[in-house]
C-alpha cells in the first residue's frame, strides 16, 4: 500500500470523515489494511472496527498478525467473535484461536455452533506443522452418482463456502475418496451425464500426520491446485490448497536459511534485543565449544609455530578457505534435499564425487597460495605444505559439507539445523592439523 | 514413483507386453513418466513414443528436463511436434523452445499457426525471469457487458484451453482490463445479469518486465489465484498462475541459498566433477584474495605472537566466532529481504539494534573466552583482551551481516550473493586486528 494512501486513511479517521474512510478502504486489500492496524494505535481499531461490516474484520482478523488479533478480539464481544468465526475458513479459525490463551479460547469453541465445533476441534488435535494441521474442512465432495446437473446445483450452493471450486472431489457410496472432476469438465458435460463418466481416478492423496514440507514438496512437483488429506479408510478428512502451499514453502524455506546459521526455526520480526540475542546465543555457545577445540589443535603445536612464526599467518589461510568450501557443498547439499532430490541411503556414494571436487579445488587453489606463499615467506617448502593442506583440509569439507545435513535428515533433524558449525569445526580443527601436522614433519628445512 | 512400478513398467517395454505397459502407464502422472524416461535408453524412449497417444507426450514433454526434450523431439518428426506445441500452454512451449538449438526453433516457430505464432513470439521476446517471461496467454477475459449466460457459454468454450477458470478476468468496451469476476458468483447468479454487476474491481496488474521475484512476493502476500500481466495501455497480456509461482520460489530461494555459498544462480544436478568446479572457482579465487588480506594482519604482529605464542592459538577464537555470528545476522537479513521486509532506505538505521545484539552477544561469549582462556593460559590479562576483542568483532559482524545484502540489492545485485564471503572477509581482518592490536597495547603485561 503506498504512504500516501495510509496518510489519508489515517487523516480520515481522525477527522472523523466517514465517506472519505469508507471509500478509501473498499479499495484496500485485507491484508494491507491489517498492515496499518498493526502499527497504529488501539484508537484507529475501535473506529475501524466501529464502521466496517463484521464480513471485513472477518477477512483483516485471518490476515492479521498474532498481536493484531488479539487486539482485534479483545475490542469485539463474544457473539461477534463467533460471527466473525463463522465466516472465516475453518484451517484460518484454527490458526486465530491456536494465537489465544487457552481460557478464552476454550470459551469461543464452546460458543461455536455444533457441527463447526467438531471440525475446528478435530484440526485443532493436528500438530502445526503437519497436513492436518494446514489443511481446510471446506471444499466440494460429491457422490459419483450425481448427474451433472445434480452436481451443479450443489457446487452452487456450497461453492461459495470453500477455497477450490476448479476441482471436486469424488466419493463412491461409502464415502471413499475414488477420484478427482474437473469442472471444465462439468461445465461442458451433458446434463445427464454421471459425474462418474467424467472422474479422474489417478489421485494423490497424504496422511495428516505427514510433514508439511513433503506436502508441499508433492504438490509443487506435481503441479496440483490441492491435494487431498484422507484417513486410513480412505475417507477424505480435508484439502491443502496451493496457497497454503506457498506459505509453507516461503516459512520452511527461510527456515532452512535461518537454521544454516544457527537460529531455530521461526522469527519474530519485531523482537527486542534480547529476544533475537537469547535465540541466537545457544548455537554461538556451541561454536564456543568447537572454536576451543581448534584453538586447542594449535597449542599442539605451539612449539613449531615459535620456530617458524610466518606458520602462525598462513594457517588461517587453509582454515578460512576450507570453511567457505565447505559452506558452498553444503548450500547445495541443503537445497538437493529440500528439492527432494537427496537421499542419505540412495545417494551416499556421491560423496565421493564431493571429494573429488574438493581435491581438485584443493588443487587449483593450494598451487595458487602455495606460489604466492613462496615468494613472501622465501621458501618453497612452505608453499608445499599450503598445497598439500589445502587439498587435504577441501576434501574435509566436501565430505562435511555432503554428509552432515544427510546424516542430520537420517536422524529426522532439520538437515540445515547448525549444520555450518558442524562443518566449519571439522575444516578448523582439521585445516589447523594438517597444515601444522605437515609443517612440524618438514620442519628441518623450514627454519 | 515407486521402484516396484519403475521395474514393471521397464520390463513391459522389453518383453512388448503392451498391454500391460498401457495400465501401468495409465496411472502414472507425467512428471513421473519423464522421471523415468530421462534415466533409461533410447530404446525405451521410442517405444514409450510408439505406443502412446500425442496427448501424453505433450504432457511428458511439458515436465521433461532440457536433456530429455531434446531426445523426444529428436525422435518425433516436425508435424508431430507442432501438433504437440498446439496440446501446450503457451509458457510451456516458449520454454520447451528456449531449449531448442537456435535453427531448429527457427523452423519450429515457422511452423506453427500464425495466431499462436504471434504470442510465441510475443513471449520469446521477454526475459525469461520477468513477469512476462513466465505468465501465460491462456485465460479467459469477457466483456463486461455480457449476461451471465452468454458468459457461461464462453467459459464452456474456452475453459479447456485455460489454466484458471475460477477468475474471469472482466474487460470495457476499449479491452481494458476493469477487474475479476469470480467463477463462484457467475455459478450463483441469475443468468440475465450482466457480468458488470458481479465484477470485483479492486485489481492488482503487473507490467511484464517486473522481477518474476517481486510478483512472486505479490502473489504469495495477497494470496491471489492468479495475476494480470497488463502493458502501460492497462490492455490484458496474460496471467501468471499461482502455480508457476511456487516454481519461482523454489528457484529464487534456493538460489539465495547458493549464493550465500558463493555459487552463481542455477545449478544442473548431474552435471561434471569439473562442471561444479567451474561454477564455485570463482568465488573460492576472490576468497584466496581475502584469506590472504587476513593472514597479511596476522604478519603485521608477528613480533607479539613470536613472544607470547598463545595468541596464535587464541585469535582464531576470535575470528571464528565472528564468522558465525555474522553468518547467522546474514541469513536473517537474506530471508528478511526476500520476504519484502527490509530496503536499505528505509531501514538503515536498524544497524544500531544489530549492533547492540552483536555487542551483548560478544560480552555474554567473550566473558565465557575470558574466563577459560584466563585460566588455561594462566594470565588475566589474555582472558581481557580476548573479551574485548569478542565484543568487537561481533558488533563488526553485526554491521557486516546486516549491510552488506542491503548495500548489494540497493546496487542491483542480488543480496546474497556471496555475502557470506565479504562478511568472513570483515570478520577475519579485523578479529586478527582487535585482537592481536590489543594484545601489542598490553604486551607488558602478557609476557
């Protein structure tokens, strides 16, 4: 939404200048306007709320952030509540009140009409994260019996209550989901055809305990505009719309980016200082952990490095470039498995195809900082052990970089879950000992 | 798909049971039948074509990888493959060509009907990453001043050949577009009314030259079924449907994850160890670059370091430490800008906050350095400097994980691209620089 238009709104409140108010907002979009109710103060909410129908705070509630609804239900009374309920889709609903204490979110559900009640109560029992848990009650079954304009006659009475009308789904007698209709279909199918004749009997279908990534994994591969979730009666509990879908690609993929650096899960983007400090302190201390580790890995060998105190510089060289390869393995790595592309049993063996990108970069690079290394310090030999540990410590981070997020997914962890501090502990500690390990065997004819 | 079927399906072709190769293939979605193709012999590729309808092989073609595209249409002769180019969507086709050696796109485009020919055409001309280069011209746009009968007669007509139906997209007399007309409400309203009376005219348009990313983040933010793609005359161009937007956020978020790592956009996944190594050289050779920058700090204090030769195990505490905090503010700030978050211009000053996170994070760390190093060295002082230096660093890390992806996309570049390697840069310096610095200010007191 642009300033200009959220001055005006903001103006025509406070003016009290209803018309001005009214036709600025029928031209805004939900979300935007609980983008500016989110920041403007509870004064701006109670008039908007006074002078808007319960069919748009129904729409600004499902888009608005976790703070705003509480607000939002904290100036409503119970009976518009429920209203406001009635009119939001069930997977939406279910989302609001997971946001609520759970005293008043008790009251609202017992307030709840009975048939609504059971559903809501039922999507509530899914975990978060998992196809029930995303799915929606409110889409189009119809028995494969219906004629075609049976058909139409229901899909325009219930049609207007759901979120896909392009596809409906089939069920024979005993309510087993059998398949899918187009409504091209139905649209230009005879009148008196069965909705059997024109059913697509190829469908996928998921279970609502399976993991939202590999739902949206499926949807997006296959391109389908929903997919159903049944129960293991193949009875058709819900639907997961594509636009569900996206909202769970963006939250799981950033999550991936945040977990790589070592910050679980979901972000607040407005917390405090301390909020975004106490999220990323766990993993830092763990990195505290691995850093002494390879602090200690070079007090091994304090002893070379006051001989020959340009070892001391070079080091970092090895250690630094074997982090930011291995990081380069590992984004690959992370996004292959996200893709489902991935898999630690099916494709363990392509480690070796890692380690031989890492000897060969190793290669290419070591020779490069090995000449140069020779030239300032004024010894070959030392561009040698550089050479040499620099394709050692390359091959380290490829296998760190392929292995650590698979083996984390083996052990059903999220394979981004600090997997960076994994792997640049093994290219620091192991970068550190093969660079001073070859320089303290060569070390006479170093000094 | 599962391996069970793949070895059924296999075997039907090699023993020319083609009976049972029609069941099974059947019940096979495209994208599986493609998987299959790609990875079998040519021999299996011509029979599969032999003994399956246009049909399938427009949809086979239309999820076939750039390799496999190439090989069936190899084996197709030129009729064959326009017919399958009028099964297609026409975004699917401008792709399909776009993979095409250049003279035989030529021939191709020559071919095809002179109406189709002029959108082909049309969207060939687009980038393929804009709006433009990835919306479709298969929708369904009416004249507002239809009935809902007559509109009904149309959508009959055209909806096959669509990939929306629920949004009618509504025009003027002058083909402007005005808005959508939502299927639902055409279903329920009665059939004199004119399409004007149903039409939504809150409408959000892209132009075509818009950053597929940016409609992407449209789309995902207003949950839109699908956008118009209009030119500066407001005349309807195509639609980008919901579902070429998860492909786009697919591919721009785990191209952010590669170029995080310091590997350019796409990646082909089977490609050659020396395909890889190609693609990740560059950025190891500009990290050479600044591991050396690093290590040439460290020779700055070789003196103090070759009298107090626990710094050099001490100062990659440092360094590490920064690394990763710095990487973690980066992945925050990646994912903060993807999601629409964050633009330098608004929210430079948002560096403090960082900054005040780095520093609290480097006094809660250091301490802890401090306290051990304090008693593994032996000496108070070492275990000062180390959490004074840790203080530091981290606010460097802070400033550098929060601007550099900033300062990138305000120059237009993308704002992960090999950040990761700027940041470690400015971590490594001046870690070695606070932290050796430091230790030459206090060396009376450490030897």
């Amino acid at each position: 939404m642009l300033d200009r238009m959220k001055h005006a709104l903001k103006s025509s409140i406070e003016t009290s200048d209803h018309e001005r108010f009214n036709l600025l907002i029928k031209d805004m979009y939900p979300i935007d306007i609980a983008d500016f109710l989110s920041v403007h103060s509870d004064q701006i909410l109670i008039t908007f709320l006074k002078y808007t129908s319960p069919d748009l705070h129904a729409k600004v509630l499902e888009q608005a952030n976790e703070k705003l609804q509480l607000r939002m239900i904290k100036f409503l009374d119970y009976s518009e509540v429920i209203h406001l309920f009635s009119q939001m889709s069930n997977d939406d609903v279910v989302d609001t009140l997971g946001h609520l204490p759970i005293g008043l979110r008790k009251n609202i559900i017992n307030e709840i009409k009975e048939d609504e009640r059971t559903s809501v109560e039922q999507l509530l029992g899914y975990s978060k994260d998992s196809a029930g848990g995303i799915m929606t009650t409110e889409f189009i079954a119809l028995n494969r019996n219906l004629t075609i304009s049976e058909a139409l006659d229901k899909i325009r009475e219930i049609g207007p209550d759901t979120e896909v009308i392009e596809l409906i789904f089939i069920l024979n007698n005993n309510h087993e989901l059998v398949g899918t209709a187009d409504l091209r279909d139905i649209l230009s199918s005879d009148t008196n055809t069965l909705l059997s004749s024109i059913t697509n009997e190829t469908i996928l279908t998921v279970y609502p305990e399976m993991d939202q990534e590999k739902v949206a994994w499926l949807v997006s591969k296959y391109d389908l505009k929903a997919i159903a979730v049944v129960n293991s009666d193949n009875k058709l509990l819900g639907i997961i719309t594509v636009d569900d879908i996206i909202d769970v690609i963006v939250q799981e993929q950033s999550e991936d980016l945040l977990r790589l650096g070592g910050i679980g899960g979901q972000l607040k983007s407005d917390g405090t200082v301390f909020y975004y400090v106490q999220r990323r302190i766990p993993w830092l201390l763990i990195n505290l952990g691995t850093a002494f580790l390879a602090a200690f890995t070079v007090t091994l060998f304090e002893d070379v490095i006051s001989q020959v105190v340009a070892l001391a510089s070079s080091m970092s060289i090895v250690t630094g470039m074997g982090g930011n390869a291995g990081n380069q393995t590992l984004s690959v790595t992370v996004r292959s498995i996200a893709l489902g592309e991935l898999d630690l049993k099916k494709h363990w063996k392509k480690v070796f195809k890692e380690v031989m990108i890492g000897i060969l970069q190793g290669a290419i690079v070591g020779s490069l900082a090995g000449i140069i290394l020779h030239f300032k310090v004024g010894n070959p030999m030392i561009g040698l052990i550089i050479f040499l540990a620099m394709i050692g410590n390359m091959a380290v981070a490829s296998i760190f970089g392929f292995m650590v997020p698979l083996i984390l997914k083996r052990f059903n962890f999220d394979p981004a879950l600090g997997s960076s501090i994994f792997l640049t502990a093994a290219t620091d500690v192991l970068g550190f000992f093969f660079f001073l390990g070859l320089a303290s065997l060569f070390l006479p004819w170093l000094v």
